[in-house]
C-alpha cells in the first residue's frame, strides 16, 4: 500500500489581476489587511511548502487554482 502524501496549508488570497499572495497563517493575513473570508485554503506538498522556492509555491498554487476552476465539462468532445 502507497503512503499518502503529507501535506501543508497555505492560505491563497486570489487578486483580480490574476496574482496571488500566499499566508501561512490566518492571523498574519488578518495583521496585513486580508478579509479572512476572501482566503483560499490550499494542501501543498510538503517537499514544495518546506524546501520549495515562493515561485514553485506560487506555480503550484496558481496550478491548483486553475484546475478548481476547469468547468466539468471541458474534457467533452463537442
């Protein structure tokens, strides 16, 4: 049996622009400004989240985010 993968959170504030800010924790966004409830929770590997650069953090994430927002059905042939 395959051992699962342990992960991390990190919280995602998602800017219009399409950038992102990324949070440890809900307190440090509160200290900057953030509106909690605008924060996206995100698992990330913990190979990435503790020896990962901000870049691969934030390709991951922005990778993440993507995929979430892939509508149902965008594999169909039409």
């Amino acid at each position: 049996m395959e051992e699962e993968e342990e992960k991390d959170t990190l919280l995602v504030l998602r800017h219009k622009d399409g950038g992102v800010s990324l949070y440890i924790d809900e307190d440090w966004a509160l200290e900057r400004g953030v509106d909690p409830s605008q924060l996206i929770a995100l698992e990330i590997p913990r190979k990435i989240y503790t020896t990962g650069t901000v870049q691969e953090l934030r390709e991951y994430v922005a990778s993440s985010l993507e995929s979430q927002e892939a509508p149902l059905d965008s594999h169909s042939p039409t």
